[in-house]
C-alpha cells in the first residue's frame, strides 16, 4: 500500500513513500520518489534506491538523525573514490550481485553510506563495511548514472525474461 507525500526536510521538499517520524516530528527515515541530492564536506551525494529489492528489504534510502541531519543513505548513483594519504586506493559503488531472491538474475546492490562525526562508514554491494576517517582518506564522490537507468530493471518481476541482469 503506498502513502506517498510532500516531505520537508534538511535536503529539501521531495516526494516520499514509506515515511516515519520521531516523536518531535522530524522525519526519521523516507523513500524518495526521486533522486534527492544530499551535500556534504566530501562531496554531493544522490540519495537513490531504483532497484526491485528495495521494496523486499524495506531499508529507507534516506535515513535522518532527531535533529535532521542526514544519517544515512542508500544510493545506485553515488560512488566513492577514496585514497588513503599511504597511498592505497579503493573504490566503492553499488556492484551487480546473484539475485538474493534466488531468480538466477543479477541485481544492482546499492551501497549504504553513513555520515558518522569525522568518518564514512560505507556499506558495500557484499555487506562489508569500510571505515572512512576523513582525517585519513580523501573522498571523492563517483557518480554511476548508468546504475540509475539500469538499477530498475525492466518493470514488474512476476513477467521477467532476464532482461534486468544484462550488463
């Protein structure tokens, strides 16, 4: 059942689905109809979950703290190019992944960032987490418009012919 409505919050005014509040009325987590842009000392992020699963797993791609700052967000569109100041790289962004659902497609995981006081702490497509202290890498944010157009998948799963795992 969809309850979709006009939020305000810290990022703006968008359309939501799947919306809780704290007790004061600050909105505490949303589903955004629409990509939401999210601006942070590391960059400018899309807050954006377009993929089949995100309905199954009912994890909210917007996730925001009681005083309305952004906590978290899901995203196919934002990836993180992070470099250590020794030197080693690493590089994260939702990844094509088995089908949990056992379909023998494969799905866009999207990765999950959190914005901690001085750190990222990203979930990969894989569920591994990385600690990111921004006193120790430097981030710069990767955006995957590819994954935005191809995270959706071609529609409605009970009439799949695979065509959402081609890559």
């Amino acid at each position: 059942m969809s309850n979709i409505q006009e939020i305000e919050t810290s990022v703006g005014t968008f359309m939501a689905d799947r919306v809780e509040f704290y007790e004061n009325g600050v909105v505490k987590s949303a589903e955004p109809e629409q990509q939401v842009f999210f601006s942070h000392e590391t960059g400018l992020y899309i807050a954006y979950d377009n993929t089949p699963l995100k309905d199954e797993e009912h994890l909210p791609t917007l996730e925001f703290e009681p005083d309305g700052r952004v906590k978290a967000l899901r995203t196919v569109g934002t990836g993180l190019i992070c470099r250590s100041k020794d030197g080693k790289a690493l590089r994260i962004g939702a990844e094509w992944r088995p089908d949990p659902r056992e379909t023998g497609a494969n799905v866009l995981i999207p990765i999950r960032i959190q914005f901690l006081e001085n750190e990222l702490l990203v979930t990969d497509s894989d569920g591994q987490d990385h600690h990111l202290p921004l006193d120790t890498y430097e981030i710069q944010v990767d955006y995957l418009t590819d994954n935005i157009v191809m995270g959706g998948g071609c529609g409605d799963c009970s009439t799949c012919n695979g065509c959402c795992s081609v890559q």
